[in-house]
C-alpha cells in the first residue's frame, strides 16, 4: 500500500512540475501585435521627423545600406530610404550615419534566420562590417519593413521584434 501510495505521490510531482514548465513556455513567448496605423512609416525619414516616444510600437519600410556585428549576439542595421547613391563602403557609412539605427539580437535557436550569414542579415544588406573592413555584400538590397519598439534617442529602434522583405515576387516575407 505504502508503495501504491508514493508512486502516485511521484507521478502528481511529475506531472505538475511538467503542466508549470509549459506554462511557463507559452508566456515566455512574445505576443506580437502590430503597431498603430499612425505608427507605421513607409519612409525613414517620417519615422525620424514623427519623434515617437520612447518604447512605441513603430514599423518603418527602408533599404538596409549597413549591417555591423556588435557584441556576440547584437546586430545593428541602418535604413535608408535609397540606396541609388550609394557606390562604396564610404559612402554606406555615410548614409548609416543619417539613417534610422535598428538594433537586432541574434538568437539561432528561436530564429534561425537572424544571423549575420548569407541566409541571414547579410542577405537583406548592402554593405556589412567584418571586424573594421566594410565590404559589399548586395548590389541591389531588397525592401524591408522593420517592426520594434523606439529607442531612447527617438530616431532609432531600439529592440526588433520583426523583419520582413520583399521576395521575387514583391510579396513580403518575413525573416525567421
């Protein structure tokens, strides 16, 4: 009887630890809502001048002329509205520094996708930074549209949570 009884006191432990541990997992996961109507930017420099407050749900549609590493799991992208005038490494830098600053964490395990390789960033990128070389990486970037929250600084997103492009197709997908 004594037996009996412990095995089901193990398996209720068992159980119950297994129900809170994927409790945790469903909330763990982000809840992904779209940003306002007034808070969705077909060019970088609306975004800019519009100087949404800090932590605003803003989705901004640009080229992305600049992708530099930062740190092991950071990714900082800089939109533009064009990239026609952009011819070298110089001139990407130039036009980063008067794009909107989007900063993106790497994380392989929850996508796939968001890494600086070829499947990856670099395939949405004009120019990107290896170590203090910046080298050509796309002649002709596709469309993206950059969801996230504002920064700090108000001219920049702070925190991307979604990363879409335009296929062959002119359809937009979404990086994951």
């Amino acid at each position: 009887m004594r037996s009996l009884v412990s095995a089901a006191l193990v398996c209720a432990i068992f159980f119950s630890q297994s129900g809170a541990d994927a409790q945790k997992a469903k909330r763990s996961q982000p809840v992904l809502r779209p940003p306002s109507p007034a808070n969705r930017f077909v060019t970088v420099v609306e975004f800019q001048r519009a100087r949404r407050a800090a932590g605003a749900n803003v989705s901004i549609e640009g080229y992305v002329v600049l992708a530099e590493k930062s740190g092991s799991s950071t990714v900082r992208l800089s939109l533009v509205d064009s990239t026609d005038k952009v011819l070298n490494a110089r001139e990407a830098k130039q036009a980063a520094r008067a794009g909107a600053p989007c900063t993106a964490t790497m994380s392989a395990k929850q996508r796939p996708g968001w890494t600086m390789t070829r499947k990856g960033f670099l395939r949405l990128a004009m120019y990107a930074t290896v170590g203090k070389k910046c080298v050509a990486v796309n002649d002709a970037p596709p469309k993206v549209r950059i969801q996230g929250s504002v920064g700090r600084t108000r001219a920049a997103i702070a925190t991307v949570t979604k990363v879409e492009y335009h296929d062959e197709d002119g359809e937009w997908r979404e990086l994951n």
